[in-house]
C-alpha cells in the first residue's frame, strides 16, 4: 500500500493523493504540455516515490522505463537522462515561478539526484517580505505573471537568437534547452514598489506570447459504474485508448485528470467514455466534445457480449480503432481544429498537414514561414521542428520556395534537432527518415522509418511514408502491405496514399488492386498522381487519357518534359522503378531520356 510521503519541511507526512493532484497541476500547465518527455519523466519518478522505490531511481531505470531506451543502454555513452533532467528542474522551477507560485505545494528535482521532493506551502494575506522591498496592494494575476515572464524572457533571449541564427545557416538549433544561472533559477524578485499615487501611472509590460502548446484531451470515464465486470472492461478500453492516443505526441497531449481537477480543467477536448450493461452484453458510448463550450465533436457506440471482451483482445482493438480515428493526421480532431481560430504553436502545424493534403505551393510557404518563426521563438517545441523537416525536405523534392542554401542540409538539421528535443517521437524519425533518404542515405533512413513504426505504430502517415520510399527502392512488394493498411486507416488521407498504393500494386503485377487505384486517383492533379494517371493510362491503352495527363504534367512540372528521369530521380525515385516508368511511358509514345 502507497504511503504517505514525508515532506522536505519535516512536517507530518503528505498524502499521496495531495501529491497527485499537484502533479496533475503542473503537467496541466503550458510549460509542460508541449513538453512530452518532461511529463514523463516528471510522472515516473513521482510515482516510483509513492511507491517506495526511491533508492531505485537511478539513470538507466529512468532512461528504459520512462523513456523506452533498450535493455543494453549504457547511461555513460547516452547522456539522455542527465540531460533531461536538467531540463526538468529548469521547468520546475518556471512553472513554480509563474502559474504555480500560490500551489499548496512544490515539487523539485534536487541536482545530483533523481528523487523528487515535496514540499508544503503557506501563503500569508501578505507577500513575504523576501518578495518586494515594502508591503504594496496585491497586483492583479495578469500583471504578476507579466512581471514573471519579463525575467523569464530575458533569459530566453540569447538562446532564441542562437536558434535563429543556427536554422538560417543551415545548422541546428542548440540541443539543449535554454541555458540559466543559479540566481536564474530563483522566483524573480520585483523591484521596490512605487508610492501608491505613481501605482496607477505605470503602463502594464508589452505582453509576451505564451509558449507553444499542443490541444489537450481529457479522457473521463462517465458516472459510479457499479457493475465490477463493466468497469474492468471500461477502464481496459481507456487504458488502450489513451496508450494509442498519447503516441501522436505532436499533435496533441492527452491526459486523465486526477481526483482534483474537473475533466475540463486544462484541456481543450474531453472525451467521455458511457457504459452500461444490458444482460450479458456491455454497451459503449463514447463522445468527444469541447472543454469550452460542451458542443458535441463526434460520438460513436457500440456493444459488445461479455464473452467476447473477456480476454481483452477486442477491447483493445476497438480502443485503438476509435484513438486512430481521433488522433491521426486528417482526422476528426484534425478536421475539427482546421475550423477553429488556433493558437500559434498548433496552427503552425496543422498549417504544415494542410499542405501535405493537397501540396499547394502557396500552402508551402505559408506553413514554412509560420514554422520558422515558431521554432525562433520557441526553439524547445520539438513538433515545429519535425514538421518543418519535412516541409524542407519538400522544398528539395518538389522544388517548392526555393531559397538560398542546402534546403537537405536544412532538413537534416530540423530534423536532427527534433529527434534530440523528443527521441521518444515517432514524427521525429519520420522527418529523420526524409530527410536522409532524399540525402541517398538509404539504409539510414528506412532504420528511422522502422524506428517512427515501433514508437507509433498507429499512424497511417508514417506507415505511408515508409511504404513509399520501399516502392521508391524497388521494393514494393514490402511497401504494399503499409500502404494498404495506411489507406484503410485513413479516411481523410492525402491523395498521396493512393497514388504509391497503384504504383505499388503496378510494380508487384497486382493488377486488380492497380485498377481499383487508377480509379481512384483519375481526377487528382499533383505532379505524381498524373505521373500515374500517365502510367495507368498508357498501362489500359487510353491514348486520350494519357495525352491529357501528360499535358497536365508538361504544364505544373515543366523539368518532366524536359528531363523525366531527372525529375524522378529528384522525387527519390530509384534507377529501376524510374526505367519501369519511362518504359511503360515509352511504348505508348513518350522517349524516355
């Protein structure tokens, strides 16, 4: 049984409960919803120390159990867990600085340990004398966190710059987080207070945006479920879904509210679970709704009999079958969030989804530019880092807003730099694998893209991807199975997803599924669909089908006309696919050259 925890006061012991709901508190806030591996670390050795094993934290237990490093990692050659934790006191310490300086109480990472301690808090009518030179009237909350935040941006300007600076080079951004002294650390100490007339002639401070964030979605299991068999089934069916959910860390934070805080408290999103039993069956209902408002996102149901979620294997298919819905890229969040007014961090992203859909060049420079300002000013935010990989790496294949540069060396820089900030993050070595692939570094890059699979192995856009650069390599016959579990999981799928699925389906002699594909991508007008529409074309024998194809093409990628082979090569294609191409495109009337 969980314990009371001594606080660092010496006063009687803390209850764990107390302990959670603070925990839940702080991983709630801005500083540490954006920031994944904090909040898991943070959340491991809490719980290890409400559970009495304290003396077991140590670096390679955190760095395997909270961080999903290998059995054979070797503290000393991956200095992760030191690295992380440095980052975390640095959190701790903002966050007790600004939204939790009046918490009942305070969690620190003493330095040189991994043992977190607790501490109560008091808080008299007056501000203690420590924090202001003579008594003043309580500020108003938006003028102390504006106070909190002035300190707190000067130490982030130096390493905001550095980034800046870094990413127009063409290198990275500084691996770690922002760099603070001693006295840095420390809640800021106001200067002396005016006399009372001069109070009201200040002017407030220019406010300083909030860092970039990530929506929330709390996940709530509605209702006293009073049937013991129902609530194991309703809280296996949570557990699966937030585990799937959570993996899409850069679109989104899901979290499950303690005891203390209301399911709309933080949070963007609630998802609520209903159950209920009808005879020997249960019934489900699950509805996502907006913290702000209630208005209604999406809901679906379902029943299930008893036997049949007995062991846990439906239960947990059916969990990941609606988090995969939710939570993937072009899905119901997605398409819910396309419509709303966003905040910077998460617009910027969805800006960068929004071109991958329909590969617009306008879209293109509008989500780079949005990116590039973002990681300037928040260069911790590891998800601008891994869109912005990607949308460079476009920049090389597609020839999109080309500016001056190595845009694969800018690539693998963003790239690089998102791994480091988040090696827990599938869409991180997504963007790896791009980037090295378009580099020829093709083993390296279908190891990041084996690697972005075992972290999500729910995203139909990783597994697309992945499937894409096996058909690329002339190995479609591995890429078939990815692209047509990808196309099955996503509705709202970038037209993309097809049009490798027919090449895939073309290259391996599947010649139904081809048929089945060209249908599907007969009206799309990006520069490889009518590469395939050109292919499928001349595959049927449908001579007007082909000329107008390769008309469209002629006209968006004039570098086809003139050099094909160039062309795809520039796409990543390989010298074997690219001959079965222009082959196909040959016999019907095209040179290949």
């Amino acid at each position: 049984m969980i314990q009371g925890v001594a606080g660092r006061d010496g006063s009687e012991p803390i209850a764990p409960e107390d302990i959670r709901a603070q925990l839940d508190r702080v991983l709630a806030s801005d500083i540490f919803r954006s920031a994944p591996q904090l909040t898991a670390f943070l959340s491991y050795v809490v719980e290890q120390a409400l559970a009495g094993r304290a003396s077991e934290l140590k670096g390679y237990t955190i760095a395997v159990e909270a961080f999903g490093r290998p059995a054979d990692f070797d503290p000393q050659s991956d200095p992760i867990v030191r690295v992380e934790a440095g980052r975390l006191r640095k959190a701790l310490n903002l966050y007790f600085a600004a939204e939790g300086v009046r918490d009942p109480l305070r969690i620190t990472i003493p330095v040189g340990a991994y043992v977190p301690n607790f501490t109560r808090c008091g808080f008299p009518e007056q501000e203690p004398a420590a924090l202001a030179v003579e008594p003043a009237p309580p500020a108003p909350a938006a003028a102390r966190r504006g106070r909190v935040w002035a300190y707190v941006a000067l130490a982030l300007v130096l390493s905001v710059a550095a980034a800046f600076m870094a990413w127009h080079r063409g290198g990275p951004a500084p691996e770690s987080s922002v760099a603070m002294s001693s006295a840095d650390t420390q809640t800021p100490r106001p200067a002396a207070s005016s006399l009372p007339e001069q109070s009201a002639s200040v002017q407030p401070a220019e406010p300083i945006p909030a860092p970039a964030s990530l929506p929330v979605v709390a996940v709530v299991i509605a209702g006293d479920i009073v049937d013991p068999a129902v609530e194991d089934a309703a809280r296996l069916f949570m557990r699966h879904l937030v585990d799937t959910m959570a993996r899409f860390d850069d679109l989104l934070v899901v979290k499950s509210p303690g005891p203390a805080l209301r399911p709309e408290e933080g949070a963007d999103y609630v998802l609520t679970l209903n159950t209920s039993r009808a005879g020997d069956n249960i019934e489900g209902f699950v509805r996502l709704s907006a913290a702000k408002d209630g208005r209604v996102v999406w809901t679906t149901s379902g029943a299930r009999s008893l036997a049949a979620v007995s062991d846990g294997t439906e239960l947990r298919q059916l969990a990941q079958s609606v988090a995969i819905r939710l939570a993937q890229p072009f899905g119901i969040l997605h398409a819910d969030l396309r419509l709303a007014t966003l905040p910077p961090g998460i617009a910027c992203i969805y800006q960068a989804l929004n071109f991958r859909r329909h590969m617009k060049a306008d879209d293109h420079l509008a989500a780079r530019n949005c990116l590039d300002a973002l990681v300037a000013r928040d260069p911790d935010f590891h998800p601008a880092w891994s869109h912005l990989a990607l949308l460079t790496a476009d920049e090389y294949a597609s020839g999109l807003n080309a500016r001056s540069g190595s845009p694969l060396d800018r690539a693998l820089a963003a790239a690089v730099t998102a791994v480091r900030l988040a090696p827990a993050s599938a869409r991180a070595h997504q963007a790896l694998m791009e980037a090295q692939f378009l580099r020829g570094m093709t083993e390296e890059a279908l190891k990041s893209g084996r690697e972005a699979l075992t972290r999500n192995p729910y995203d139909p856009d990783i597994m697309a991807d992945l499937g894409a650069r096996y058909v690329q390599l002339d190995r479609a016959a591995e890429g078939l199975p990815l692209l047509e579990r990808a196309v099955a999981l996503s509705n709202g799928r970038p037209s993309w997803y097809d049009v490798f699925l027919y090449f895939a389906a073309y290259l391996t002699g599947a010649n139904k599924l081809a048929d089945n594909q060209a249908s599907l991508i007969k009206g799309e007008e990006t520069p490889l669909a009518l590469v395939a529409r050109a292919v499928a074309s001349a595959a049927a024998d449908d001579r007007d089908g082909l000329e107008e194809a390769l008309r469209m093409l002629g006209q968006a990628e004039p570098l086809f006309a003139l050099d094909a082979r160039l062309f795809l090569t520039r796409k990543g294609f390989s010298s074997p696919v690219i001959d079965r191409i222009l082959a196909a495109l040959g016999q019907a009337g095209l040179q290949p050259r």
